[in-house]
C-alpha cells in the first residue's frame, strides 16, 4: 500500500500532491496553496522566547527603509526592527532642538567596559555619533551616580547592552539598574543583546525584557551601529 508523503514534504502544492504515490489519485481541491497560509509576523518581537528565534522570523525580512533613513543609505530593516525604533526616533527629533546633548547614553555592565561595550562604543563614534561612555565621562575622583545622573539628561536617547555579565549586574540590583529605570521611564531606551536571550533578560527584569531592540545574535555590531546611528541623525537646527 502506497504511503502518503505529506508528513515528511506537505502537499502545499499541486505538484507535491501529483508526486504522491498516495495522494496523486484525488483532487488537490483538499489541499490549499501555500499562500493561503497565515504568514506569522509578531507585532512584539521580544515577545519569543529568545533572540534566536526573533532571527528565525525576522532575520531574513530585512527589505525596508524607514522615514528617518539618509538619502543613499544601503541600511535595511525588518518591518518589526521599524515598529520598534520609531517611537525613540520621534523622541529624538522632539529633543532635537535641545542644546549640547550627546546622541546616545551607554549603558553598559562594567565587565564589558573594555569588551563589547567598547567596541560598540568605538563603532558609533565611527559613524559620527557622540557618545556619554563612562569609561572616558567619569573623571576620577567624581561621584559615579551624579554623572550618571547628568549623562543620562544630557544624552537624546539610551542604549543598554545586554550580555550575561548586565544580567548578573541587575540581578544585584547595581548601579546598571538605577540607570535603566530612568530609561525605561520614557520611549528613550533601545535594549543591544549579546550573547544572551530575552528569555534570561525576563528572568531578572521583566520591564526591559519587554522592549523589543536589536540582536548581534540576527546581524553584526558594525551593522547595529549603522542603525544607531541612522536613529540619533538630526538636521541641525538654526
């Protein structure tokens, strides 16, 4: 007796049907197109599991330019990435009249100040953008909170990166946290993971873990740069 061979390649087609020694005999009526599936797109990207996940739905759709992209810009987002940073992008354009204001404040676990946080630091300046970083902001001898405190005011939006060492950190409630939730209080705050999952960011602080941001785990720090600083680029005002 033939077997059907659906489980193993679908009958979405009407080849695939034809080329079932089971299936060839019926009609394909009882088999709908592949198109007449329901595409999944999630309207909170942080709302899988993890950032592995987010890649597997939304890696590959990387095909659009959002409003605020500079002309001739070779930068492409994921219509999840555009949701996600259009209401920082609206703050930052409301702040952009404001003077002497840094484009992005770091927010990063000490751990990685000469690691990943660096590096990401080092790739914004790149791309012209001014960073508050407190390995280069907080002069020796200072209070470290009441910098914090004046970068956090002086800078138009915040960046946190997430890695296993900032989940370690906010699980001891560090200075880390009392930074965030000054961020989180507004639509200022654009979560970077790396090396790490939303799944284990939820576990230690639910609030940011439901911010949806970008991934080193879909696409390189250099790129996450790039779009950074697309987001903070204002015309100047006169």
């Amino acid at each position: 007796m033939a077997r059907c061979t659906a489980p193993t390649y679908g009958h979405r087609t009407a080849s695939g049907a034809a080329a079932c020694p089971a299936c060839s005999s019926r009609s394909y009526r009882s088999y709908p197109s592949y198109d007449s599936y329901p595409s999944y797109s999630p309207t909170n990207p942080s709302s899988t599991s993890n950032s592995g996940s987010r890649s597997s739905s939304n890696g590959s759709g990387r095909s659009i330019k959002p409003r605020w992209s500079q002309a001739g810009s070779s930068v492409l987002y994921t219509p999840a990435e555009v949701r996600t940073l259009t209401p920082v992008r609206e703050n930052v354009e409301e702040r952009s009249s404001l003077p002497d204001l840094r484009d992005i404040f770091l927010c990063h676990a000490w751990d990685d100040r000469q690691g990943a946080a660096k590096e990401l630091h080092d790739l914004l300046e790149s791309n012209n953008v001014s960073v508050w970083f407190s390995e280069k902001d907080v002069l020796l001898g200072s209070s470290l909170l009441r910098e914090i405190d004046k970068g956090l005011v002086k800078s138009r939006v915040g960046i946190v990166l997430v890695t296993p060492a900032l989940l370690r950190r906010l699980a001891g409630e560090g200075i880390a946290d009392k930074e965030l939730s000054v961020l989180l209080a507004r639509d200022l705050l654009v979560p970077i993971m790396h090396n790490t999952t939303y799944e284990a960011l939820r576990d230690v602080s639910p609030l940011l873990g439901s911010r949806s941001g970008l991934s080193t785990s879909e696409e390189t720090m250099k790129e996450i740069a790039a779009k950074l600083a697309e987001l903070v680029a204002v015309e100047p005002c006169y």
